[in-house]
C-alpha cells in the first residue's frame, strides 16, 4: 500500500509540475485571456475546456499506468478536472487543491 501511495504521488507530482507547461498551465483557466493562444489574424476561441481536459487526460493516463485500473484513470480524469476548475474560479486555493488531488490518490489507492 505504501508502495502504491507512493507512486501515485510521485506520478502526481510529474503530471502536474514537470509534464505540465506555462502555457498550458495559463490555457487551462478560462479567467484568464486567451488571445495570446491564437495565431495572428485568427478569431479569437475559447481553449480553456481543451487545455483542462487535456491536462486531466495526463492525470488520468498516469493513475491508469500505475494502477492498471481504467475506471480509476478515469476516475482520476474526472476528479482532477473538477478540482483545477474550482481552482481555476478561485473557489479555493493551492494548498486546498493539492490536498484534494492527494486525497483523490488515498481513495484510489483505497480502491486498487
């Protein structure tokens, strides 16, 4: 079990740190301009659902590949979407997202 608990949160720590760019990080927060993110002379579009759900598909990956568990790659996906969305609202802050994103790794690992 520690074992498990232990690559979770170190697969948590790539995906969210190393895995995840500045751009990316910033394209995620639909409160934040996304002009930047287009091409010149394009229209301007909304990419912040891409960037979140593609950043969350990351976590998910990662659950998946340690746990051999679909439904918790899946699982994961969803949780780590909703929890950076009401981080990205300013719901709450880092250290209440962390704590989630880690408790989310207890639950998996509970289910494993």
């Amino acid at each position: 079990m520690v074992e498990l608990f232990a690559k979770l949160v170190i697969g948590h720590a790539i995906a969210d740190y190393w895995m995840q760019s500045d751009a990316l990080a910033k394209m995620k927060n639909r409160n934040r301009d996304s002009s930047a993110f287009a091409p010149p002379g394009q229209v301007i579009q909304a990419v912040w659902p891409y960037a979140l759900t593609a950043h969350a598909l990351m976590h998910g990956a990662v659950v998946w590949a340690i746990t051999g568990s679909m439904a918790l790659g899946i699982a994961e996906t969803v949780a780590h979407w909703l929890i950076d969305f009401g981080k990205c609202e300013n719901w709450y802050g880092m250290h209440a997202d962390q704590s989630m994103h880690i408790g989310c790794k207890v639950a998996w690992m509970a289910m494993a």
